[in-house]
C-alpha cells in the first residue's frame, strides 16, 4: 500500500494520502456518527491534478457495492436520497431549463428510482432514467442520443472515472451539455492535514473526490470543454447548443 500507484485521471503518480474507517458517512457534518466498522479505507493523491480516490474499490463488483454500500441502511446515511433530492434537483432543472424544454432529449444518468426523470415528464419534458445499479440488465446506448445529460451526485461514487466519461460521452448528441454534480476539493483537501472532510464517506460510496484541475483533465480526453457554476455543480460540452446558450454563459 505504500508504493505510488497512476492516477485513474492522469496517469501520474499517487501515493498513500491518509486512511478513515468504512463507516465515515456525510451524516457526520450533521453530527450523526455510526459505530466504527474497523475496516480501513485507504484514499490515494495525485501529486499532479489532485484527484483524490480509494483504490480498493476498483476491484468491488456490483454484488459487494449491494452487499455493503447500496444496501438496506444506505438511507441512513443518505436520507435525501429517495425523494428530498430528486424533487429539488427537478425543481432546479424546470428553474434553469423550463422554457427550453421542446428543443432537447434530456437523460438523468445515475438517476436512481427515476423519480427526478418522472417529475419532469409531468411537467412536459422528454425525459428518461439510467442507472447502472437500477437498470443494469439495459444498454444506455440502446436509449439513443441525448441533448442534455445529468448526472446528480454520481462522479464521486465511481472508481472507473474515464469510463463513466466516455459512457456519458457516447451518449451525448455532438450540441449536448452534460450537466452534473459533485462538490470539488480544493479547498478542502489539504498535504500535510488528516483527510477530515465530510464529503470524503466511504460509507456513502464517495470514493473519487475531485480538484477542478481534474475535472478539466478528465473532460478533455473526450474533448470537452468545462465550467463551473459553484464548487458543487458544473458543465462539460464541445458545441453549445442554442438553448443552452443563457446557462453556459454562467459557467
């Protein structure tokens, strides 16, 4: 465990950053603290873009993440999920996209249950769900091309980061935007400190923490362009499609 190891973004070399246990979940920032697992988690740095991962879950299959991550107890450590999120995140997306809804195909990857999807489809939009985990016996691309892609608190719960990437990627038609969520690290990660932020939650899954630095870099492989809207939500596009065009100034 001591030896680098290549950045799953860069390829550059990573070393050992600092170790929490298993149960560290985001209910910690709530004060809520679940009992110690006794299983150490180790969380890797890139010295060059500073994406910061825990390698040992690139070897998890779908089973182990059911068995202990995705499992009967995540809404403990997750209580927004099944609807408090969904509802803002289709709240937020009719806010910023609303009067544009005819001119787009839109794709919620990662969506879970479908509920976000399910909302904006009531309110008119064309709208479909995907979710590996959910949908796993199904294809994406059979779902065909999409002009806008989003993907809500997923980048953080992926070991493989430049396949989710490209998977979005083939996905998305050639004037699409993905727009997706995930806080970035920069301020919060810090050499030479313990890795004491809350996002950092093996728990919850949050096994790939991201600098911006990384994010650029990660896009770029697949010739994306990439901004910001704050440290928790960005955009990735090649062309910026016409009813986009308000939004992307913003980023």
């Amino acid at each position: 465990m001591s030896q680098p190891i290549p950045c799953p973004v860069c390829d550059s070399a990573s070393s050992a950053f600092d170790v929490v246990d298993f149960n560290k979940s985001c209910e910690e920032m709530r004060g809520k603290f679940l009992p110690l697992a006794c299983v150490p988690i180790y969380y890797y740095r890139c010295t060059a873009c500073n994406f910061c991962f825990a390698p040992e879950f690139s070897s998890w299959t779908a089973e182990d993440y059911g068995n202990h991550i995705y499992n009967e107890d995540y809404i403990l450590v997750d209580p927004e999920y099944v609807d408090v999120r969904p509802q803002a995140n289709a709240k937020g997306m009719v806010s910023m996209l609303g009067a544009q809804k005819d001119q787009f195909r839109h794709l919620d990857y990662g969506g879970g249950s479908g509920l976000m999807s399910q909302l904006l489809k009531h309110d008119g939009w064309d709208s479909s769900s995907y979710d590996p985990f959910v949908n796993h016996d199904t294809d994406p691309t059979s779902l065909g091309k999409f002009d806008l892609i989003t993907a809500y608190e997923v980048f953080e719960h992926v070991p493989d980061v430049r396949p989710l990437v490209t998977r979005l990627s083939k996905l998305l038609a050639r004037h699409g935007i993905i727009l997706f969520s995930t806080l970035t690290s920069d301020e919060s990660i810090i050499p030479g400190q313990r890795l004491g932020w809350w996002y950092a939650a093996p728990r919850n899954g949050h096994i790939s923490l991201f600098s911006k630095r990384s994010l650029v870099l990660l896009g770029e492989r697949e010739g994306f362009k990439f901004g910001s809207f704050s440290s928790g939500f960005h955009a990735y596009w090649r062309e910026i499609p016409s009813w986009a065009s308000h939004l992307l100034r913003d980023a």
